[in-house]
C-alpha cells in the first residue's frame, strides 16, 4: 500500500498476505476502506493461489469436461449444502469440516490439502466417506502442532 498524507508526504507500507487475495482474503477490502480515509494505491504481487498448489499437488483438473466449478466457503456448505447442479466445489476458509454435513453413502470424492505449497504441506485423498475420518484426524493434529491451520479441499460427485 503505498499511503500519501495530507502534506503529501509519502509512506510505503508492504504488508505481505499469505493466501489468496484474488479469492477470499479480506486484505483487499481493507485497503478498500483505507481508501475512503487516505489516499493509497495498492498493488497486488500475483502468485499461486492455494487452489492451484491443490489441483496440481493430486495431479487432478479443476473441473469435469464442459462443467461448472463452484468456490465456496465452509460456512455455505455447511449451512446450504451441496449446490444444485454442481459436480464440483472447491471449499476455502473451512473452520469446522463441513464436509461432514454431507451424506456418507452418497459418493463423493475429496482431495483435501493443509498448508498448501508449503514444506509442511499435507495431502489426503479418496472417497469421502473413506477418508473423512482421517482427514479430521489430520487436521486437529496438524493444528495442534503448528498452532493453526489452513486448508483447502476440493469435492466432486
């Protein structure tokens, strides 16, 4: 964010965000509202989004031939469910493993990922209701060791 102050002094304030800003992240909406109050212009570096080191980690496309994707949060997946007529939801800022909100015999596949492109990067797989369990697993002890989390999933039926 580069700030001009009224005496047209000028400050350069970098602040460097680890997500996806494009996306989900709410850095840009606050430089939106530091917007109203000084002038500022900001410029956003581009990079890799989490959904990408996903997709390219499973070595699997993003979407179906000729389908939608959906991006969504775990709070709508949880409180909405699975979304009509959508094979494929990408679920981002998903504190609470939505994905349990979904039928257990219904046939969903999920590739789930933590801590995407980082060294410490985890990666599960497979039919959802063989792999839930183990990715609630997952996660709690992955939390518990590094003090927090963030995660990414991508669910198909």
């Amino acid at each position: 964010l580069h700030v001009r102050s009224r005496r047209q002094r000028q400050m350069c304030i970098r602040d460097r965000v680890w997500g996806d800003p494009s996306l989900y992240d709410s850095t840009l909406r606050i430089a939106e509202r530091l917007q109203q109050v000084v002038p500022l212009s900001v410029d956003v570096v581009p990079g890799i989004t989490s959904l990408q080191v996903l997709t390219a980690g499973h070595a699997i496309p993003l979407n179906t031939i000729g389908n939608p994707v959906m991006i969504t949060t775990g709070r709508q997946l949880r409180d909405h469910g699975w979304p009509e007529g959508i094979d494929t939801i990408a679920v981002m800022l998903d504190g609470t493993c939505a994905f349990e909100v979904l039928p257990r015999d219904a046939g969903f596949h999920i590739w789930w990922t933590a801590y995407a492109g980082m060294p410490n990067e985890r990666r599960i797989a497979g039919p959802l209701d063989q792999v839930r369990d183990k990715i609630i697993a997952t996660r709690a002890e992955a939390r518990a060791a590094h003090g927090w989390i963030m995660d990414i999933y991508l669910l198909r039926r």
